[in-house]
C-alpha cells in the first residue's frame, strides 16, 4: 500500500542581533516559484526538524544561527503549490553578513516596513503572525 503524506519542511526568521531594530533575512528564490521568502526547506530522511533548521540556515544565508524556539507549524494544504507540505517555523538569531547560497538568486536584509510584495508561498501570514507575536506577544491561532 502506498501513502501520500505532507513532506514535513522548515523555515526560519532569522532577527540579526547585531544590528538596530533587529531586521530579518529574507532570501530570493532562484527556482519557482519566484520571489523572496524565508530561508528553508525539505527535511532530509534521518535528520530532525532542529538539524534541518540550522543546516537550511547555512547553506541558503551562509550564517549559523541560534534556534531560540518553535514558533508555529503552518500545514494548510495549499501553502505551497508544488505539492502538500508543512512547515515548522523556528525563531533564529545570528549575527554577521548573510551571503545566498544554495537555491537563493540573492539575499535581503529587512525592517518589518520594509518587507518585500512578492513573498512566495504563506510566508506573508508567517510574517504577519511573527510580529504580532513580536510587538504584542500574541500567538498564531490554531485553525
């Protein structure tokens, strides 16, 4: 018998501590779909959500960060439109310059009234419900 199941993901906002307002890195997506979002991604077979965390923070930002929790698990089945997925968000800290790497065309640095449009997949609710988070300490509906 065969299953289909979500392919658990991860995604990180990564606040730079070093830096006034602790701005957030974004990365621009070289494969579709286009636009920027957070850094992310599949976790491997064998690896846990945490390692995934760190490593997907490595390879697309070049920074290692500091995990400081789970936010929240995102799992509507249209949040991604290559096929069903959750993702587990992780608040992150780092400090130094980010460099793309990876699958990212390019990098960003961004205030909360700076944010990009074009964010891909729900990352605009991620976004929205992490600094409501952030600014009145209210978490994300469960739905």
């Amino acid at each position: 018998m065969s299953y289909r199941n979500p392919a658990p993901t991860v995604d990180i906002i990564i606040e730079l501590g070093d830096r006034p307002h602790r701005p957030i890195v974004l990365i621009e997506r070289h494969n579709p779909p286009l636009g920027w979002a957070l850094p992310g991604g599949f976790v491997d077979y064998g690896e846990s959500v945490e390692i995934a965390a760190r490593r997907e923070a490595l390879e697309e930002t070049g920074l290692q960060v500091e995990l400081i929790e789970q936010f929240h698990v995102y799992s509507d089945p249209s949040r991604d439109p290559r096929q069903h997925t959750l993702s587990i968000v992780f608040l992150a800290t780092a400090t130094g310059e980010p460099k793309a790497g990876d699958d990212a065309k390019g990098i960003g640095i961004f205030e909360s009234w700076r944010v990009p449009k074009n964010l891909c997949f729900d990352h605009d609710k991620i976004l929205h419900d992490y600094w409501r988070y952030q600014h009145y300490g209210i978490r994300p509906r469960l739905e």
